[in-house]
C-alpha cells in the first residue's frame, strides 16, 4: 500500500512524509466508535440528501445534511438484508433512484461497520493524497423493515476497507426505480464552472523520474485504494469538457465505455515528454452507481493526449475518442 500523506505534530517544526499509513502512524492515532445509528421505520433512498447529488441535480460531494444521520449499529439489531441507494436508469431512458436490496452474509457485512475508527490525534495536522467518498445511501435492514444508516469506519486519512469487501460479497435480489422526472440518464450533472492549468511539459529526466518511482512501488498509486478507485464496478461517469480553462460541452459515457476507460487508465504505462500545452482538457470523478469512489482522472483532450493518475500516463487513441466525442 503507497498511500502518501503530509504529517505535521502541531507545536514541533517536523513535516515528513511516510509511504505506509496503518504501519507507520498507527501510535500517531486514537481509537473511537461514532454515535450509535438512529433506527427508522424504513430505509427510504428519496429523501433530497440521497437523490439529488445521486441524480447530478447536486454535487455529489455535497455537505447536505442527512435527513438521517449515519451511525454505529445498534445492538440487538439483526440485519437480514442491505439497501443500498444508486443511480439508475428505466427501459425508457430516464434517469431513475435506485432502491437496491442486497441479501448473502449480511451479518459479516454489518460486522464490519462495527469496528473501531481511527483517527490522528489532536496534536497532528494531516494532509492526505486520497479522498475516499463511501456510499450516498447505504442502509441495514431487519425482518420487520426497520433501518439504520452505518457510519463507514475511518482510518486515519480516509476509510477502511473492509466494509467494501464484504458489501461486494453480496448479491442482488430486487430492485425499485424511482423515476426522476424529466431528467435523462444521459444527463451529465452538474460541472464545476471552469479549472486552470492541470498539465506540465515534462523531460526525459521527469519520465525517468516516473518509471523509476513506478518500478519500485514508491509514490502514491490511486488502485492502492479500493474505495476511491473502482475499476470494473465503476458506473457510468461523468466527463467535465473544458476548453482554454471555459466550460465547454459535458458527457456521460455509456457503462461499458466507463469500464473500458478505467480498465486503460489502470493498465497506462508512463507518458513520453511532453512538449506541448493541451487547450482542451476533461476531468472524471471516479464513482460507483452508489456514488462511492471519489479519486479524480485528469486527461488532455489535445496536446500529449496524458492522463493524470498517479502520475502522467499515456491513454491509447481509443480512450481520447471516448473523451472528445
């Protein structure tokens, strides 16, 4: 694991950087359970918290308040299956909310929401390379339909990983769309208005630099991180187009383009130099249906044709065509 991450001990003059997060600033962490989960009638994926930044009518990242608020399971209560909220789409093209039940070893799943989170202690000033996102809508519910919503248990810069593993051991059993009027799922959502230069002009030294780093498993790799960056399970992604830093035309992409993308993004090898300034550029926001994910692709549309993934790497012409359609 190369997980990066700045680490200052607020009152000492000491900044460093450490590659391995959970072996080298564990003792540099403190344990904590977060308030125990409110118990609901229902679980409800409609509410505007989960619908709107699943639907792109908000940032997905949004800081909506939750109509109910994420929590440590409760005691005593016995799962039988999960919902978990997505973004959807109907047999007529619409945009749909999607009320997905997950049914298989939910009592290993709901073991690991209930778990110890860490933290850095109060006296250290942490800025981490990852920003992991967990799901918009994930709930716990038992025989007579109560819910609650787990809180994602962190880690000292980000979340943990093991509620990941054992939601993906389970599988589907039903699924209720709930259309979002007028909106289609080839809507792309909503684009931040503009970003600046995202690209540099590289040397035979930098790429060097690069393989070398590359190599020998030095340096902050995305896939070292399993929630922020999915790769087959990734959903239909959205591409903001800019062009000379103004906002241009925003996509997104069919789900076995999306698959397509991140299978070439995860396999790119590092960039020649490069030479030249790209006018035109997209950004994607790495995300699943749920809305998880949150590792950020950066790709020249023109220019040296790069990607920004851990790195400049160099996408084939395929991937461009995907981007500049």
């Amino acid at each position: 694991m190369r997980k990066f991450l700045a680490v200052t001990f607020v009152g000492a003059v000491s900044i460093f950087a450490v590659a391995s997060i959970y072996s080298s600033v564990r003792s540099d962490s403190v344990s904590f359970t977060p308030p125990v989960a409110e118990i609901v009638e229902q679980a409800d994926c409609t509410t505007p918290d989960i619908s709107a930044p699943l639907s792109g009518l908000a940032q997905m990242d949004s800081q909506t308040i939750p109509m109910t608020e994420p929590g440590y399971p409760p005691s005593g209560f016995a799962p039988v299956a999960v919902i978990r909220c997505e973004r959807g789409e109907n047999a007529a093209g619409g945009l749909t909310i999607d009320a997905v039940r997950l049914e298989g070893d939910v009592s290993a799943a709901v073991e690991a929401f209930r778990t110890e989170s860490h933290r850095f202690r109060d006296n250290i000033s942490a800025s981490c390379a990852i920003r992991e996102l967990e799901p918009i809508g994930l709930w716990f519910v038992d025989a007579s339909d109560d819910a609650f919503r787990p809180a994602w248990p962190s880690a000292p810069c980000g979340f943990q990983d093991a509620p990941l593993v054992s939601l993906n051991a389970l599988h589907e059993v039903s699924r209720q769309q709930h259309p979002i009027d007028a909106v289609s799922a080839d809507d792309p959502g909503i684009c931040p208005g503009s970003i600046g230069s995202l690209f540099e002009l590289t040397t035979h030294d930098d790429v060097d630099k690069s393989v070398r780093a590359d190599s020998e498993n030095t340096g902050y790799s995305p896939l070292d991180s399993p929630l922020a960056t999915p790769v087959d399970d990734v959903g239909r992604l959205q591409v903001c187009r800019y062009n000379l830093g103004q906002e241009s035309l925003h996509i997104r992409l069919p789900l076995t383009d999306s698959v397509e993308l991140m299978h070439a993004v995860s396999a790119a090898p590092i960039a020649p130099p490069c030479d030249q300034i790209a006018q035109q550029v997209a950004s994607i926001d790495l995300r699943r249906a749920d809305g998880s994910g949150g590792t950020q692709v950066f790709a020249e549309r023109g220019g040296c044709q790069r990607i920004e993934f851990g790195g400049y790497r160099q996408i084939p012409a395929l991937i461009t065509e995907l981007l500049t359609r």
